[in-house]
C-alpha cells in the first residue's frame, strides 16, 4: 500500500505569500499538479502558485525550514515532468505570465510563468520574433534555459542565443541578476542547465526584427515554414497517391 506523506503545515508559509496555496484538501489540488505529460502522476505536498519574485523567495524558505524537496513549474510542458514531484513544494509560476517589449532597445522581458504565445503576441506588435518552440503552449523560461528549438533556429539560431540575462532567486532565497558581466558562473550554468537549476523568475531576450517580405515573420511563427497553402492541396495528393489503391 502506497503511503502519502502528510502535507505541511501551510499558516507559517501564508503571511508571506500573496498568491494561491493549494494543499492535497485544496479542491484545484487534482488540476493543479497536472502537467501536459499525462502519464506524470504525482502527487506533491503543496502547491506555491506566485504571484511574483516576493512569492517565489518565500516558498524557497518554506521548502528549506521544513526540508522539502522543490521543483519549479513554468510552462509545465518538460515530457520528463520535472516541473511536479512527490511529497514537496512546487513552487509554480504559471500565473507569472507578464511579458514586455523595450521596442527602442528591441528586447524583451518575460516572466518565468510566460508561455510562447504571451512571447509572441507582444513581440509581434513590434515586429519582432525570437526562436520559440514548436508549439504556443510552451514554455518560454524551460524552453531557452534547455536550448530552445524551433521554427526560426535556422535563421536566429537557438531560443538560448538571444538570452541576455536573468533574474534569479537563488536556493538561499537572494535576488540575484545572471550575465555574460554579472554573476557569470551562474549564467554560464543556466544557459543549458534548464529550469531546475535555479529558481529562474523572468528571463531578457533579445529577438531579431522580422521583415514584411520574410516567410517567417512574426505572424507565422506558429506555423510550418515550409509548407505554402497554395500549394497544399497539391501537396497532399501526392502524399496520399502511393497509398490510395488496396
């Protein structure tokens, strides 16, 4: 028989956090700790959904004074599952959501929470676009901090070649600020280490601007670059044709 380990007290963590606590008595528990990776089944201790960088700092020391092991959930979206565990603190940010475009520095500042689609509905209203995933419901923080492929890579390389820095609230509950000039051993480690590294809570990226006659500007981000759909109906038939007999 499997035995559950009892949920902490959640009143010391409380007074500190302005955003929502779910426990295993928590109605949203059962929705809360499903990640897209149906086949991930695990059942954390609590739920810390931050509202912002003070949050996140508090749901840190929560997890060291009661000896909690943590994982950090952006997106949610990591097939290994890694933003969920059993028996800890998830410390997730997916209400973190804010996403901010310096159009006269042509950067952008995402919140550990972001999903490509926050990225790329602002980015586009200033003809701007980054290497995203392949699909909109990943997400942003995970997807650059392990990388980053998609649609764009041939042309702007790596989601993690336009990463300029990082703000980070480290494992003794500091804020920090990671670069190539500042904190560098750390932002050495989070270009590649992914999203468990560090309590990572917004990332600064530098996208590359889009031209209007460019078959992969912003407005097909989320599409297949190679395909045209003029020419799709094409396309199919000739897929379809060795195998419409028998």
């Amino acid at each position: 028989m499997t035995t559950i380990a009892p949920s902490p007290s959640i009143e010391a963590l409380a007074p500190h956090f302005s955003g929502e606590l779910i426990d295993r008595n928590h109605p949203a528990y059962d929705t809360a700790r499903l990640v897209w990776n149906g086949e991930i089944q695990r059942r954390p201790a609590l739920i810390a959904r931050c509202r912002g960088a003070a949050d996140v700092a508090a749901a840190i020391r929560f997890a060291r004074e009661h000896d909690l092991p943590a994982s950090v959930r952006g997106g949610g979206h990591a097939v290994a599952g890694h933003a969920v565990l059993d028996d800890g603190i998830v410390i997730d940010l997916s209400a973190m959501t804010g996403t901010r475009v310096d159009p006269a520095e042509r950067t952008i500042r995402a919140s550990g929470g972001a999903l490509q689609s926050d990225v790329d509905r602002e980015a586009q209203q200033f003809g701007l676009a980054a290497t995203g995933g392949f699909v909109s419901h990943t997400g942003i923080a995970g997807l650059t901090l392990g990388g980053g492929i998609g649609h764009l890579m041939r042309k702007l390389g790596l989601s993690i070649d336009a990463l300029r820095e990082c703000d980070v609230v480290t494992a003794d509950g500091k804020f920090v600020t990671a670069s190539a000039d500042e904190n560098a051993d750390l932002f050495w480690g989070l270009r590649g280490g992914g999203g468990q590294l560090r309590r990572r809570h917004e990332l600064h990226l530098r996208p590359a601007a889009a031209r209007a006659d460019d078959p992969r500007r912003p407005d097909r981000v989320a599409g297949d670059p190679g395909f045209d759909r003029a020419g799709l109906p094409a396309r199919l038939h000739r897929r379809r044709s060795p195998t419409s007999s028998g």
